[in-house]
C-alpha cells in the first residue's frame, strides 16, 4: 500500500521551494521557483520508474504503461504554482499523491489495462497573470492566443514568460490532447474549506466545482489637490470604489451561495495628497449554480453603474475569466465511494467551492475529486495545513480508485 511517510517526505521537501520570509511559499508561474519545483517533481517521478515528459506548455507528466498501450490512459495530477504566500498543501498534494500511488504500483508489480500517468500543470492558481489554469487549457485545445497576452503587474505577458522560460507559445497547441487519448482525470486535493472537519472525516467525494468569474474593474474620476478642492467638488474614483466593495459583500451575501471578493486595488496617483483619479478593482464571484452566480454579478453590475452615475465616475468592466461550474463524473464518483467503503470511511458527498485543473479536463474526459481534510479551513495562507494521516488516507483512497479505474477495459 501506499507509503504515507514517502510521500509527507516529498510534501516537505518540495514545500521549501519558494518558502518565504512571511512563512508561506510563492512560487509563480514561469519563475524560477516553479521550474526548481518541476525539476524536484521530475526527479520523484524518476524515483518512481515513470517515462517523464514536459509538453509545450510546460506541463510535466509522468507515465507508466498498461498492458494495452493504445488504451486511453487515467491521468491524476495537480499543480506546483503556489498563490503568493501560499501553503504548503495546495497542489503539491495532488501532484504527489499521484506519484506515489505509482510508485506503489511499480514496487508492487501491478498490472493495469490501461496506462496511468500523474500531471502537474503550469499555473493553476492564476495568481501571476489573473487567468489561471493555463496548463489544463493548453491539455484540452482552449488556451487561445488571446489568453496568452494576458499580462503580470510588471507588464509581462504569459506569452514573453513562456518564451523567458524556454517555451515556444507559438506551438502551444501541441500540449492538446484529445479525448480518446484519456479515460478520467482523478485529482486529490486539500478541501480549503471546514466541512469535512465537521464532520470528522479525512477524506470527502467531491460532487461538483464552482465556477468563476474574474472582472476587473476600472473607475476613472478626477485627481485633484486633497486640500484645496471642497468635497462637493470631487470625482473621487477610490470613494466609488469603495462603496462598490460594499455592494459586492452584500449581494454575494444576500444569494446565499455565491461569494464575491475584491482581492485586488491599485489607485493612482496614489499620494497622500492627491485625490485617487483612477482605481482598479478585482472581483472574483462564484456559485456551484451559474443562474445564481450570474444574477447575483448582474446586480452588482447596475449597483456599481448608479453609484458611479451619482459620483461623476467613468465605469469599466473588463472580464478576465468565466467558467461555468464542472459537476463531477458519476461514475468515478461511484469509484471513490467504493474505495472510501472498503477503507472503513464513510463516503461523504460535497461540492468544491475553490476552481480546480479538473474544470478545463471534464471537457474532454470524466473527471472526479477526492478532497482530504483542511485544518480550520485555512488555505492560500502559510497557515494552510492536512495531518499526515489524513494525506495518506487521501493518497489510499486514490490508489484504490485509480486501480479500480485503470483495470477496466
Ligand atoms: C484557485 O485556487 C482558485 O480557486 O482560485
Ligand atoms: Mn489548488
Ligand atoms: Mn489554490
């Protein structure tokens, strides 16, 4: 069975890349944080007798071979990219599990039909270029030369980052892979959320993620002199935005279900004496139900234009991403279950609130998640953290499915 202190080994290890000062890790997208990551990655992989391949969108794949090498194969993988100031769970966990569970495979002599491969894809988080998932866009053909001009705060663009890191974005579509070449997409990942807690679980079936959607907003008043110009007088974009802030917590709220955060503000000129005259805001909404998710973006959109009217203040709305939430295989849900009963757990359906690779791949095969418990529900902070016994039981129930899955024909 699968070796829980290899892989908290691993997990450590690999959580020293990128460790920063405030105690979390940042390891973003085409850094050289991410690549010492891979590189780590890869040696695991090594260490696990996989054939190890980095696509052209730097996706890096371990593989090892069924007993039918034309079936289509179970891929399980995660990401490396970390938020800024991170934990050390996020990804790692998904991207580790699946190695181990191969590694398990190999010292045990398991034959599969099917071949069985662990992926870790570039930037899931999104947390360089506000567009996130770009590995899992490239697998499945919809990373769009649009996509790629995306760009970072200092005015990089993922395509000038890729070329930076060695990656041609020209042959970007050659990472594509189509739906006859995979049979399911299995990842385990941390729950960041205190459901499972509550219910004194280590591990949860995953039913369905939420999808996102990513605006930014862009308010243009007036700068002017902060002590000569009377308040009547004043086109001040910051004190527009701040009440569309307020109108973003309480429609969210109001819904139930959606939520709705302002991750981001920048506003310029940005002195002590100067009235802001231009403000950029981040909104980052989502429901597991699109119907909701978009009602509830549709009041805040004509909210923010009265307050905006009302103050003389030119509103923009720019859309970054928008993704309809994935529901999960039913029948890899079934898979899981089975797995979690034979492990004496007790099977706990619940849908995921934070976006997922598995998101773009439902696209093209039957995707499924296993959630392992979080700690007081803390995650993208240093504070971030799963027990090593809870990983392991993850990784078990892991194996179990993906046996389960790669034995069919
Ligand atoms: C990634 O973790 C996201 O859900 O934004
Ligand atoms: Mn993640
Ligand atoms: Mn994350």
């Amino acid at each position: 069975m699968v070796d829980g202190g290899r892989l908290w080994k691993r997990l450590s290890e690999l959580a020293e890349i990128g460790r920063r000062e405030e105690g979390g890790v940042a390891r973003l997208s085409f850094t050289q944080e991410e690549r010492a990551a891979k590189d780590l990655v890869a040696s695991y992989m090594g260490e696990a007798n996989l054939a190890v391949r980095e696509d052209a969108a730097g996706n890096l794949y371990g593989r090892r071979e069924g007993r039918d090498p034309e079936a289509p194969a179970v891929l399980m993988g995660s990401h490396v990219d970390s938020v800024l100031n991170g934990g050390d769970f996020d990804g790692p966990l998904g991207v580790l599990g699946g190695i181990e569970v191969l590694q398990t495979m190999d010292e045990e002599g398991v034959e599969t039909e099917r071949p069985v491969e662990v992926v870790a894809f570039t930037d899931e988080e999104g947390a360089r270029f506000s567009l996130g998932m770009i590995g899992s866009r490239a697998l499945t053909g919809t990373l769009s030369p649009e996509d790629l001009r995306h760009e970072d705060r200092d005015g990089v663009s993922i395509e000038r980052a890729m070329r930076d890191a060695g990656l041609d974005p020209g042959k970007v579509g050659e990472a594509a892979r189509s739906a006859d070449a995979l049979a399911a997409y299995l990842e385990m990942h941390i729950e960041q959320g205190k459901v499972l807690e509550g219910e004194d679980l280590p591990v949860g079936v995953v039913t369905g993620i939420a999808g996102p959607v990513w605006l930014r907003l862009l308010f243009s008043g007036e700068a002017g002199h902060a002590g000569t110009t009377p308040m009547g007088a004043r086109r001040d974009a910051l004190a527009a935005a701040a009440e569309v802030i307020g109108i973003v917590e309480s429609e969210a709220a109001s819904t139930g279900s959606t939520v709705g955060t302002v991750g981001q503000i920048e506003a310029r000129p940005g002195g002590i004496n100067i009235i802001p005259g231009r403000v950029e805001l981040s909104l980052d909404l989502r429901d597991i139900d699109e119907a909701v998710r978009d009602r509830a973006e549709g009041r805040i959109r004509e909210l923010a234009g009265e307050v905006c009217g009302r103050r003389g203040i030119g509103l923009e709305f720019e859309e970054l991403q928008r993704l309809p939430p994935a529901p999960c295989s039913g029948e890899i849900g079934e898979a899981i279950v089975a797995a979690c009963e034979r492990e004496g757990i007790r099977p706990y359906p619940l849908p995921s609130g934070a976006g997922h690779d598995g998101m773009h791949v439902a696209g093209l095969c039957p995707m499924g998640m296993i959630f392992v418990r979080s700690k007081d529900g803390i995650s993208h902070n240093p504070k971030e953290w799963s027990s090593r016994e809870d990983c392991e039981a993850g990784c078990k129930i892991l194996y179990l499915t993906v046996l389960d899955l790669a034995k069919r024909s």
